[in-house]
C-alpha cells in the first residue's frame, strides 16, 4: 500500500483515484487462487478485456450531443 500511496503522489492523482487502486488492489491480492498462475493471468485478461469492449460499446451507443452555442456576429 505504501508503494501505492507514493505512486498516487508522484503522479498527482486524486484522492478517490488512490482509494479505487487500493480497492483493486485488495480484490487482486487478497482472493486466493487455487489454479496455476498462468491460467489466472489468462482468465484476468480475458475479464479486463471483456471489461473494456463493453465501456467502447456503451460510449459508442449512448453518446450525448453537444449544444454549440450560436456566435453573435456584429
């Protein structure tokens, strides 16, 4: 955690950004595993990349429309 906390500072995060690493990295760390490392590794890519397929999709499809104020002209 420590390392977490100098990493945090060093790059100017902010404070919920370090208290969501520590939250990660409790879940990663603290699960135990009983399958070799290697298959943990594959199932964590598999689960993150998933994870991220889904928030493209999600922005794709549900995008917001900007209001461009109009521009007084004299």
């Amino acid at each position: 955690m420590l390392l977490l906390g100098l990493t945090s500072f060093v790059l100017r995060l902010e404070k919920v950004g370090y208290s969501y690493a520590c939250i990660t990295l409790a879940i990663i760390v603290l699960i135990p595993r009983v399958n070799a490392a290697w298959n943990v590794a594959a199932h964590r890519f598999i689960e993150v990349s998933v994870g991220i397929l889904v928030a493209l999709a999600f922005v794709a499809v549900w995008r917001e429309e900007r209001i461009v104020p109009d521009t007084i002209t004299e």
